[in-house]
C-alpha cells in the first residue's frame, strides 16, 4: 500500500528517475537514426529497442507517481551526447546507464531507511534492469573490440 503523505527525498527520486529515463529514450532513439545513416541497421534497432525499454521505464514511474499522488516532472533532460563511431556512442550510453544505476542504487537504500518498503522494491526492480542494460552494453562494448576496426566512411 502507498503511503498518504509520500516522502519528499523519494519524490525526488523519483523526478530525477524521470528525468533520467526520458533521458534515455532522448539519447538512444537519436543514436538509433544516426547509425542508420552510417548503415548500421543492427545497431539501429538494437538502440530503438533501448529506447523503447527506457520508455516503458519512464511510464512505470510516471505511474507510480500519480498512484502516490504527484504530477509527473521530467524537469531536465540531459543533452544528446553523440560521436564519430558506435564504440564511442555505446561508452556514452554505458555512462548515462551507470548514472541512473547509482541513482536507483541510491534511491533503494534511502527507501530501505525510512522503512518505505513498497518504493524500495520499485526501485529494487528498475536498478536490476538498468544493471542488465548496463551488462548488455559491456558485452556489445567487448564484441566491438574483438572485430577489426574498419575506417568510417560516413558523415556527421
């Protein structure tokens, strides 16, 4: 059962966690569309994919939040960060992942204090899926450093 009165630090959480995951769907669905243009129709829908994870994310705590009785506020967004390959792109998102890891990890420990075990295992949940992305990107990262880097011939 949800709490009458929530706990401000878990509404902040949980905005933060907001902004953070429409951060991510920001992010991968841009890199998706550039590495389409350099032809890279695999990785294309291996990040809109991402993007559509991140977006489920996003609704389950735009969800949670109105179930807890608060307006969701995605109030800032980071900027699309890009690069010149899919290796450096993918060590971006490898970043942006972690952040929102230690944000949950966060989030689940301040939870876990104050006794709100309902948002501890809301928060338990996502931080065990953003490690699997994370685990998911370190494995792409590897089989990227094992082929032979060809020249990139496209544009940006």
């Amino acid at each position: 059962m949800l709490s009458a009165r929530p706990d401000q630090k878990v509404l902040g959480y949980l905005g933060r966690a907001l902004s953070l995951e429409l951060s991510a769907v920001q992010q991968y669905t841009t890199q998706a569309r550039l590495v389409a243009t350099w032809g890279l129709s695999e990785a294309a829908a291996s990040l809109r994919k991402e993007a559509e994870e991140e977006l489920q994310h996003a609704d389950r705590i735009i969800e949670r939040m109105l179930a807890i009785g608060v307006a969701p506020n995605a109030s800032q967004l980071r900027s699309v960060k890009l690069a010149a390959d899919l290796f450096a792109l993918l060590q971006i998102n490898q970043q942006l992942e972690a952040d929102i890891i230690q944000l949950y990890h966060s989030a689940t420990q301040h939870c876990a204090r104050v006794g709100d075990h309902d948002s501890r295992m809301f928060f338990e949940e996502l931080l065990k899926e953003e490690q699997q992305h994370h685990a998911e990107l370190e494995t792409w990262l590897n089989r990227l450093q094992q082929v032979p880097k060809q020249p990139f011939r496209g544009g940006r």
